[in-house]
C-alpha cells in the first residue's frame, strides 16, 4: 500500500511521489519538517514487519548456498539447472536487499497528514498530479496484485511526463498568444480593429489552459527518467542480463534429451539479447512508429517467453537428472562448515 495519505473533505487521498516533489519545489513544505508528515526514522522502522534479523538470515542463507555450489564446483561435482537458475536470483537479491535494508515491508496504517495552505490555483494542479485513485480507499480488490505493480510504477513517470508536456505546451501557447498580439497591435492603428483584437485575444488566453497532448498512450513500459540518463545505467543493464547469463553455468550439464540442452541454451542466450535490447528503451509505447515498434514490443514478449522455457526445462530436468547432483563433499575439511 501507498503509506501517505492527506486529509480531505471527501477522505483521505495518497500523497504520489510528484505530488511530494511539486510540494517541495514549491517552497510549500520544507525537508526538514518530514518528521511531521510521518517520515521520521523512528516512525519508519517502528511500521516496518521485516527486522534486521529476519533479513539477516535471509542473506546467510543465500551466502551458504553460494559457498555449496562453489565447493561443489571445486569438487568437480555437478550443479543441477535448479541450483543454476537458483544462483541467478542470487545478484538480484543482492542489489534489492541492499537497496531495501531499511525498506518498510507491508505497511498496513497510513500516515495521515495536514496539506499546507495554497491558492485555489495550487490546489488544483496538486491534486490534477495525483497518478491514480484507485488507493485512496483502502481494502478494495487487486490493490496488492501483481498485475497493479507491474501498471502502477511506469504510469508513475508516464504521469511525471505528462504533466511536464502539458506545462511546455501551456508555456508555449502563453508566448505564441503574446507574439501574435504584439504582432497585430504594431500592424493596426484603427480603434475598432484593437477591439475587435483585443477580443481575439481574450479567447486565445480563455483558450491556452485547453492544451491537447493527443490521444491517451497505452505504456507497455516506461524506465526511471533520471535511472535511465544516469551514467550507471549501463550497469544497471548489465545487472539485468545476468539472469540469463548465471543460466549458462548448466551448458554442459545432463540433460534428459539433446533438443532440450540446446533449446536451454538458446533460450539462456535469448534472455540475454532481448534484454539489452528492451532495456534501450526509455519508453514502449503500444503504438506503431515504424520497424523499430516491432522490436521494442517483441523483445520483451520474447524475453517472457525465455524465461517460461527455463522454468519448464528446470522442472523437465528431473526426470533425467545426473545422479552426480546428488553426491555430496566432505565439508568438515574446510573451515566454512563453522557457518
């Protein structure tokens, strides 16, 4: 759930990412009062239902995993296609616990708070900045469901953008109206033509708050605008790839027919290719621009697709596994049996 929320006459609606932003370049709220608003360190932590402990061992287990799979590697043992697409979660989860250390999980009490004092004006664009208002009621059907996660975050930044366009147009047709105003009272010196121009002009302003951005866009995907021009993206891209790339680690491992060990591999691969390729994409957009449309809107289709093959092979695997996956090394040889 979103976790800030203001109060109005109507209940209480979420605070969105941009709404907080606009307050604070606004001057409206200042930093330094976040406490306030129900974001001190203290209230945070005191919402959070994952303790440092609980995430502790979490990342024990995974780095016990790890040293297996490398003593069985050391032992010239063989790891089966589950241990290999096990592994391929595992720098995932490192980047995300390392970014979510202090992350509350399953915030269920919202901070309630006080909006500060605008004008009617403010308090319009405010509220037209808000993403959605399918949260401000709580407990309604499919706000915790995957399909929402995956619509909600790029509408979070195609909104962001939206609302930057329309400020560029609105700004736009502000000096067009002024160009053409300035322009005609220089060309004209009869009473009766300024007032009928001055008329124009009236409608022309009446008219600026009325900016059509073109039909609704139907996002398919939409990246962090600052993530994407920031200068680790590209290792960002890298991270995503390997996925599919810690797959490749089974190349030589048994599989139960030789069109299923090359149909893994291919698919291993192809995870890797599309990958890079969509994550090039700032924007998709279900909209036809040429052949490149074709391959911004393929390539994560194919991905999916990748990633539903190595699921079926690792579950397929079993039937014929090598019997070697289950033989085991003598750990109390080494000092990391402490762990």
């Amino acid at each position: 759930m979103l976790a800030l929320k203001y109060r109005t006459p109507d209940g209480n609606r979420v605070i969105w990412p941009n709404q907080f932003t606009w307050l604070l370049e606004q001057r409206l709220i200042n930093w330094n009062d976040h406490p306030s608003w129900g974001l001190s360190v203290e209230v945070i932590s005191d919402k959070s239902n994952a303790d440092g402990t609980v995430k502790l061992a979490a990342l024990i287990q995974v780095s016990w995993f790890l040293a297996q799979c490398i003593m069985r590697t050391a032992h010239h043992l063989p790891l089966s296609q589950l241990e290999s697409m096990t592994i391929s979660y595992v720098p995932l989860f490192a980047v995300t616990y390392f970014l979510w250390w202090v992350k509350p999980k399953d915030i269920m009490t919202p901070s309630i708070v006080e909006l500060p004092a605008m004008t009617p004006e403010q308090r319009t664009k405010f509220e037209d900045m808000a993403v959605s208002s399918e949260f401000d009621n709580e407990g309604l059907n499919g706000q915790d469901s995957l399909w929402n996660v995956w619509h909600l975050t790029p509408r979070i930044f195609e909104k962001e953008a939206e609302d930057k366009r329309r400020q560029e147009a609105q700004e736009k047709a502000v000096q067009e109206a002024e160009q053409r105003a300035k322009a005609r009272a220089e060309k004209t010196s009869q009473v009766g033509e300024r007032e009928v121009f001055a008329t124009s002009d009236y409608d022309e302003e009446a008219s600026i708050g009325l900016v059509d951005l073109g039909p609704k866009e139907i996002v398919v995907s939409y990246w962090d605008p600052d993530l994407y021009r920031s200068r680790i993206w590209p290792v960002t891209c890298l991270m995503g790839s390997s996925f599919g790339a810690l797959h490749l680690i089974s190349w030589h491992s048994t599989f139960p027919s030789l069109v299923e060990e090359w149909l893994w591999r291919g698919v291993a691969l192809t995870s890797i290719v599309t990958l890079l390729i969509f994550m090039h994409f700032e924007k998709v957009v279900f909209r036809w621009d040429g052949p490149i449309t074709l391959v911004s809107l393929s390539t994560p289709v194919l991905y999916l697709a990748s990633r539903i093959v190595m699921t079926g092979g690792v579950i397929a695997a079993f039937r014929a596994s090598d019997l070697e996956i289950y033989d085991t090394y003598v750990v109390s040889n080494y000092w990391i049996h402490a762990f």
